[in-house]
C-alpha cells in the first residue's frame, strides 16, 4: 500500500479494526446488513474485474451466482456434499458456462452492450430451465436443511452457526477478493487487461493475446461468482429461480463498482457500503409511509429500490463518472499524487 498516504493509512487500519471488531460492538440487524454489504462488495470485486480491468460489459452476473448456488445446493441436499467440497463443483460449473458465454462472444467478435445482452440472455435461458427443473425444486424453490442443532454452534465444514460466523466468512472472502484482484492489476495480466479496455486494436498489433486474456478474465469472474452462490445459498438456505437468477440480481451486482469506480481497487466496497444502508433506510421509510397511510400498502419495496438505485446511478454517472471512491480519495488525500508513489 505504499501509494497511500498517512492518512489514508490509518483510514485503512481503522477500517480492519471496525470490521473485525463488528460482530462484537454491533446489533444483528447491523451484522446482518453489514453481511449483504461485504457480499455485494465481493460480487462487486467479481463484476469489476470484468468491466473496470478487462472492459468486458455483463448485465447477467446472477447467471453465475445462481448456477453455484444451486450445483452446492442440490449436492448438500441430495447426498449430504459439504459445501467446502461443493465449492469445486460449483467454481466448475460457473467456470464452465462463463467459457461458454466468452468462447461465443470472442469468437463471434461480439463486444459492448452486444455481449452485455449476450450474458442476460444466457441468464434468462438458464433461469427458465430452473423453473420447469423438478429435481432442483423448479419454482417452488431448493429448500437447504437446517436443524436447531446447527444454530447453536460453528460448522465452517458445512457452513451452519451463528450469524457472526457468515459474517467472518465473507469477510474473508471479500477482503481475499480486494487482495486477488489487487495482485492481478499490479502484475503483467493487469497490464494487458488495461491495454485491452483502453485499446484493443493497438493491444492486438503489440502482441497481445486479446482471446486468452479475455477469457481469463471472464473466467476468473465467473469462478469467484460461483464461490458467492455457495455462501447465498447457505446463508438463506432457499433458492428460487426469480430470486437468484433475477434480472434485479444481476443489476445490484452492478451498482455498487458503478457507484464507488468502476476500475477502482476499493470503489465496489465503497459503493457497497454506501448504497446497501441508504437501501436499507429507504425500506425502513417506506414501511414508516405505509403505516401512516401515505401509500398504499401493494406499493413494492423492491420497486421503489429499483427506481432509488436508478436515479442515484444517473447522478453518480453525471456528476462524477469516475466514481465517489476517486473523488473522496482526492478530497480527503487519502492516496499520493501520481508523481509522488512509490518515493
């Protein structure tokens, strides 16, 4: 971390030290949203390395949570597989349809919102071909077992205890994700990435790979979006195809790196910890509006959320199209001038 400043220093310790000091100091509903933050912070990281390193757009990220979710799913419910074991199989098969999607893509010189409506159209193929799947549950849903027993303990083999325990959890995940996904930017496929994203064609006439490294790049995504599937599905411990696989899904996956920076090492956490609390507190209002009889109660919380999370992408995309986490590193000197890292 030597680009950051003293200040931006501390600013990062304190942050590792109210994390890890969290489940302690915090109520469960705290806890319980600060889980969907560092979730939506890892998936983050995932969608990220796509778009902000290697320029690849994809609208159909829940394509591969759900495809994770429901391969450890089904071999925990089915024949008793711990998902530390089906975590193999769920990388594998989101790593499988991730090469699918990027051979076709690539091959076929498919590229911006072209291959952006590519993933949504596999997502919604897949989602469908859930609905009609009677052994995964179809649409009545993959329901995981839960015993009382496996609430009052820390099972890490099978993924059952306490909420500070999937809290831990994804804590690791996500801050392995922050750590992975810095090694790759500084390192030599972080250079071609970017030259990649900013200019294929001359990437292309220097020598660059532009097929291996892109499909490097969705593969990697798509395996660390399969890893998130296994900890969705058995932090809920129920699947449904509209759920997991929802077009809502994929676009939240999106927010948090367009609202942080896109590109940007700590934009996803950043945005995630901003707009899951400001969804939160919109929630909280609503049903404060529902119950004094301003709106009606069939008004759609998800809906409204939807809308919020529309209108602050637009202002975001308008008035700082590079991200908050850019401009707040700036405002608060939190990262060296260019000319000044590495001294």
């Amino acid at each position: 971390m030597s680009d950051l400043t003293i200040a931006g220093r501390a600013a990062l310790i304190a942050l590792v030290v109210a994390l890890l000091a969290l489940p302690w100091i915090a109520s469960g509903y705290i806890l319980s949203v600060s889980i969907i933050c560092l979730y939506l912070a890892y998936m983050g990281q995932a969608w990220n390395l796509m778009l902000g390193f290697a320029g690849l757009l994809s609208i159909g990220h829940a394509l591969f949570v759900g495809l994770g979710a429901y391969a450890s799913g089904f071999l925990f419910t089915k024949w008793g597989v711990p998902p530390v074991i089906g975590v193999a199989a769920a990388v594998a098969i989101a790593m499988l349809m991730g090469a699918i999607i990027g051979y076709l893509g690539f091959r076929f010189a498919i590229s911006g919102v072209y291959f952006a409506l590519l993933t949504i159209a596999f997502s919604e193929f897949v989602r469908i071909l859930l609905d009609h799947a009677k052994f995964l549950g179809g649409t009545e849903g993959l329901f995981l077992p839960v015993t009382q027993a496996s609430r009052r303990g820390v099972d890490l083999l099978n993924l059952r205890g306490w909420t500070e325990m999937y809290y831990y959890v994804i804590l690791v995940l996500a801050a392995g994700a922050f750590l992975l996904c810095r090694a790759l930017l500084h390192g030599r496929i972080g250079y071609y990435w970017r030259a990649i994203r900013d200019n294929p064609e001359a990437a292309a006439a220097v020598g660059v790979d532009i097929f291996r490294f892109r499909m490097f790049a969705v593969l990697l995504s798509s395996g660390m979006a399969g890893v998130a599937g296994v900890f969705y599905a058995f932090y809920y411990n129920n699947l449904f195809p509209e759920q997991v696989l929802g077009i809502e899904r994929s676009i939240e996956i999106t927010l948090a790196p367009i609202v942080g920076g896109v590109g940007t090492l700590f934009g996803p956490i950043f945005g995630a910890f901003v707009l899951t609390p400001l969804g939160e507190l919109l929630t909280d209002f609503i049903s404060h509006l529902k119950g004094w009889g301003i709106i009606g109660k069939d008004v759609k919380v998800d809906g409204v959320k939807l809308m919020f999370w529309g209108f602050t992408v637009a202002l975001i995309v308008l008035l700082k199209p590079t991200g908050l986490w850019p401009w707040v590193c700036q405002r608060l000197h939190l990262v060296k001038p260019p000319g000044q890292r590495g001294s």
